[in-house]
C-alpha cells in the first residue's frame, strides 16, 4: 500500500506562495520549496511535473492576495495608496506581481481593461459620473503614477512618504478632473 502524501497541493501552492513573499520569486524551486515545507522534492514534482504550473497557480494566490489588499476600501485615492503601499510592505510579491515579465507585450490600456481591474474601472466610472471609455482614459495617468511610486518604493529607489505621495495623487485627479476627456 502506498504511503499517504503529508504535503497536500494545496500546501504546496501556500508554501510558494510564502516562499516568494519571504525570499523572492527567483527562490520559486522545487528544492527550495521543498526545503521550506520540510519535505523532499518528491511530492512537488509528483504534483508539479512542469514547475511552471505552480509558478502559475502561486501567481494567482499571490493576485488574489493583492486584489483583497486593494480593495478593503473602494475610494479610488484610497486604492492608489494601498497600492503603493503594497509595494512598501511586501516588495517581493509586489516584483512578483509585477516586475517578473508577465506582461510583456501588454500596453498600459491593455492592463487597465483586464478583467482583474474591472472593479476599479467601475468603481473610476462611478465616482467620476463617467462613461467606461472615459473611465478609462481618465485612470491611465494616475495608474502609472501609482504603479511608478510603487516600482520605485519596491526597489528601494524611492523614499515612501504617504504625505507626500497623497498630495501629488491628489494635485494629479484634480488636474484630470478638470481636463475635458477628448
């Protein structure tokens, strides 16, 4: 009779997903995960015979865990700053998310009309009385301010200062508010 896995999938995918948040996506190996469960690499590769597959599936828990984190509010400054705020309080998931190569080929109005920013597009259209277009052309500055913020705190080029960066968010949106959308 074969013996009972003690390291469950699901373990496996939480283990990386911690792993990348302490460490870095480039320690993302089965002997370093296997290290960091306390098991041999045996039962991942069993479970992961393409390591690209867990890759994926701790992308995808560390973008749920993101989304959650942004969204405990839904001001639409108040989401910019918990963005950057992110990428102070967990750099290694925030270059994970971001900074790994996932979106190569993307444009900035690709990623902005996503599936996963469809929320916050709404929540842009609603608080601003705009249509989804608008929203959109409306959004684009300010996420790349937000996301340049967040890439230069995330690689410590950058000193975070919550005042600071809220007042030029803010100097930004009314700057955007009273520009005529074309």
């Amino acid at each position: 009779m074969s013996k009972k896995p003690t390291t469950t999938r699901e373990a496996m995918i939480e283990g990386a997903f911690q792993l990348v948040r302490q460490k870095g996506h480039e320690f993302l190996t089965a002997r370093n995960l296997a290290a960091f469960l306390g098991c041999s690499t045996q039962p991942i590769m069993y479970q992961f015979p393409n390591l690209d597959t867990l890759k994926d599936l701790t992308y995808q828990r560390a973008d749920e865990f993101h989304t959650k984190y942004l969204l405990a509010d839904n001001d639409l400054l108040e989401i910019g700053l918990r963005y950057i705020r992110f990428a102070k309080e967990e750099p290694r998931l925030f270059r994970f998310l971001f900074q790994s190569g996932r979106f190569s080929g993307f444009s900035l109005e690709d990623l902005i009309r996503s599936p996963e920013t469809a929320e916050i597009l709404t929540a842009v259209s609603t608080e601003e009385g705009l249509a989804l277009d608008d929203a959109v052309i409306f959004f684009e500055p300010l996420a790349a301010a937000v996301h340049g913020y967040a890439s230069l705190i995330a690689n410590n080029a950058m000193k975070y200062d919550p005042d600071v960066i809220k007042n030029a968010l803010t100097m930004l949106a009314e700057g955007l508010e009273r520009t005529e959308l074309k």
